[in-house]
C-alpha cells in the first residue's frame, strides 16, 4: 500500500464527508473544485495553469457568444480551442518531416497534457451549445469544475455542461444506496481493468505489446491471435476505467454518461459505434456529422459527410497517417452498412434469424478486430504485414503458446460471461446484498481503495496517451 494511495483515499473520504454534512451548494461547489484540481495538480503539476487558463477563457467567450451568437464569433472561439490542441498534441508529429531542425527538435520535446483531448472538446461544446440557445448558464466555479471534474478530466466520459452543471446545483444526493451502486460499478472495472492487464503482461513475460513487436512472416493464426489481444486488452483497459470513474462519480451521486455497452456483441458497425466510446461518439455525430450532412440535401453528400466525421474521430486520437486511415475505414464500413440496408429493404429474409444475427455479429466483429491494425501499428509497413498475413492465409505461429491460450481463453470467457449476465433477471439482488451492513460497508471500503489506487496509477491506461 502507497503513500500515494493512501493520501487518495483518505483525501477522497473527507471530500465525501464534507460534502455530506455541508448544507451550502457553493461551499460544496468550491470543495469539488478545489479537489479536483488538487487531484490534477497531483497527477500533472505542469499543466493545471493551462487547465485553468482553458477554463477561464471559454467561461467568457461562451458568454459572449450567447450575448451575440454570431457564426464568426462561434469559429473564432473555436480555432482558438483547436489552436490550444494542436500546439501540444499535433505540432510535434511534424518534427519527423524536419529532422534536422533545431527548432523542430524543441517541439519534438512538447508534453501532452493530461486530458487535453477531452477537456477541450468539453469547451468545444459548450461553446456550440451557447450559440445554439442553450438554457444552461453556469456560473465561473460551475465551469471550472465541468471542465476539471476529477472524475472525467484525465480521460473523459466527455461530458456536456446541460447534463453536468444542473446535477451540480442539485442537494447532494451522495447516500449509502449510491455509494453501494457506485461500488459495484467500481468492482466492475476494476475486474476489466485486471484482465488488460493480464493481457498487458502476458504469459511468461510475453503479452501484447512483444506480440506486436515480433517481425519477420507472421502466419494468419499470429496475426489474428495478437488482434484479438489488442482489441480486447484497449476494451478492457478503456471500459474498465470509463466503469470505474463513473462508479466514483456515483458515490458522490453524480451520473455520467455510459462510454461503453457490450460493443463487441454488436451486430452491425452501426451498432458498434452507437456502443464503443458512447461520449465521444455523440460529440463527434451532434457537432460534427449533423452539421455537415444537413449542409445539403443530397444523399451522397451524407455519406462523404459520414467518412468526414470518422476521419475527425480518427485524428482525435493522433496526427498519424494510421489514425486518419482507421477513421476513413471505419466511415467506409458505416457507409457500407447503410448501403446494405437500402439495397436489402423491402427484400425477403435469408435463412432464419438466428443464423442471420450470428452472421451479422461474426462479420461485424471480424471487421472491428482487423480494424485495430491501424490503430495499434507501429507504421505502414508494419500495418501492412499484419494485414496481409491475417488476410492471406499463411501456416506457421511465432506467437508462445501460452499467450494463445490466454488470449483465446479471455475471449471465449468474456462471451461466455456475456451469455450467463444475459440470463440473470434484471430485479436479481446486488452481488454483496447477502452480507451484513458490516460486512458489506468493508467491501465497500476495500474496493473504494482499489478504485483510488487505480486512479493514482491512472496514466497508465492505453488512452492516457490520446
């Protein structure tokens, strides 16, 4: 057990405590902001001021927009949010293309921020949101805490400030039927977040990462083992954390949005995507996709508008020729989809509809699987490699046969776990409801602890790095 550890969870319990007894919405309004940026500072001293500085300036320029909702005003603000995520995360990837450069050089040393990524988009839609005639108007404490709410400001749910801001003038609904529904929720990743971590270390000492790092000719069985590792392991490690803030968020009796449903039981890449990274999926569709497809009319013009939009989502995540082709891919297969259903509408079934469902779901998530070659090489060749193998088939396994194992052993028990949950009842009582209160408030600490342990380890998490 840390120091670290402890000072989390003991600053976490007197956050809680406090808030409880206080009857005075702004003194627990300043209570949760100086917390989180305690807990910010803790985790990225270097960047709070920026944070801050963020803050404070879409505060007033989202006033002003309301004030005077003009689109050159909306773009201005918008640009300079941009701007702010493009110096710190896309400049530097322009170094390779001057290697020399003394200049380039410095920039190649620029620091990411913790939770760039997310907290501006959060700016971003606030400042949309203003234009459009949004009811809500926060005050400055009350943007502040939306922007660096600690429980969503290192990787998000990306949140809105109409679903964040009134639960934050509400009494405090933190009670022990709460904390209790944010436990399991914390149990819940915690547990997802030990199985990518078991895929991260692997058998023996060989997990993803060196499976990925093998070169020659890789078989077909080698290729799709490593991207079925990696597909689950990002699932595990991002699902799981998304599970374990918003059960902390929940034990203050906060709700933030769902980031993940089961995706990988979707049966189309529609469906995947309406179920994969749920926030940042509506926030690319409401100030992304809508606007450009309703530009124009023509039919066409949505399906350029919807490779666009997935290309946007894409470089979200890098300035990398790899994380444009992944977007572009998947716009392509949601085009692809749409195209199916038209051309399928009005047609007579094919076979029964289980068979039809099982065919849906193979192809779907064989599509997604192959899809995580782009996100997760190292370059084109490198992508290229894996693709060929996985698509061409070839004999031989570099992979240990251990990490097969756990690879497909993780695989079929996470379906097999999908397939028992799907048969409990929905009233079914809650997985520690057999204990005594007691009892059941140490389990309750013991995974409180695991939950702030996890969190003091946090920038560990695959997406820390986007």
């Amino acid at each position: 057990m840390s120091q670290v550890s402890i000072l989390y969870a003991a600053a976490v319990l007197v956050v809680w405590m406090t808030a409880r007894v206080s009857s005075s919405r702004p003194f627990r309004l300043w209570i949760y902001l100086a917390a989180s940026w305690i807990f910010y500072f803790s985790l990225d001293a270097r960047f709070l001021p920026l944070l801050v500085l963020s803050s404070v300036f879409n505060y007033h320029y989202g006033r002003r927009i309301r004030r005077r909702p003009r689109v050159a005003l909306l773009w201005a603000g918008a640009l300079v949010n941009v701007a702010l995520l493009g110096v710190f995360k896309y400049l530097p990837a322009f170094q390779a293309l001057f290697p020399d450069s003394p200049f380039w050089q410095h920039v190649r040393q620029i620091a990411l921020p913790l939770g760039l990524s997310f907290w501006t988009f959060q700016a971003l839609s606030y400042l949309f949101d203003q234009y459009r005639g949004d009811e809500t108007r926060p005050s400055l404490g009350e943007f502040c805490l939306y922007m660096g709410f600690a429980p969503t400001v290192m990787s998000g749910p990306i949140c809105r400030v109409g679903d964040l801001v009134p639960q934050f003038r509400a009494p405090f609904a933190g009670s022990w039927e709460s904390v209790r529904e944010g436990a399991q929720g914390v149990w819940v990743g915690v547990g997802m977040i030990t199985l990518a971590r078991m895929l991260a270390a692997g058998h023996g000492g060989f997990g993803v990462a060196d499976a990925f790092a093998l070169r020659g000719p890789l078989g077909t069985a080698d290729a799709w083992v490593m991207l079925l590792g990696y597909g689950f392991q990002i699932y595990f490690d991002f699902a799981g954390y998304s599970r374990l803030v918003i059960g902390v968020a929940r034990m203050f009796g906060f709700q933030l949005p769902e980031n993940f449903d089961r995706p990988y039981l979707s049966t189309s890449v529609t469906s995947f995507w309406q179920r994969w990274h749920m926030s940042l999926s509506f926030w690319i569709r409401d100030y992304v996709f809508l606007p450009l497809a309703m530009s124009r009319r023509e039919v066409w013009w949505r399906h350029v508008s919807l490779v666009i939009s997935m290309a946007v989502f894409g470089l979200w995540h890098s300035a990398s020729w790899l994380f444009l082709l992944w977007g572009v891919y998947q716009g392509l297969m949601l085009v692809g989809h749409r195209l199916w259903q038209q051309l399928r509408r009005g047609a007579a079934p094919i076979g029964p509809r289980w068979l039809r469902s099982a065919a849906s779901w193979l192809l779907t998530f064989l599509v997604i699987i192959l899809s995580w070659t782009l996100f997760r090489a190292e370059g084109a060749s490198h992508a290229a490699g894996i693709l060929t193998a996985a698509l061409i088939p070839a004999a031989g396994l570099q992979l240990p046969g251990g990490f097969v194992l756990l690879v497909l052993g993780l695989v079929a028990g996470y379906f097999a776990s999908q397939l028992a949950v799907s048969r409990i009842p929905q009233r079914a009582p809650g997985l520690l409801s057999w204990l005594p209160m007691p009892a059941r408030f140490a389990c309750y600490a013991a995974i409180f602890y695991l939950a702030v342990f996890r969190a003091a380890e946090a920038q560990g998490f695959i997406y820390a790095q986007f």
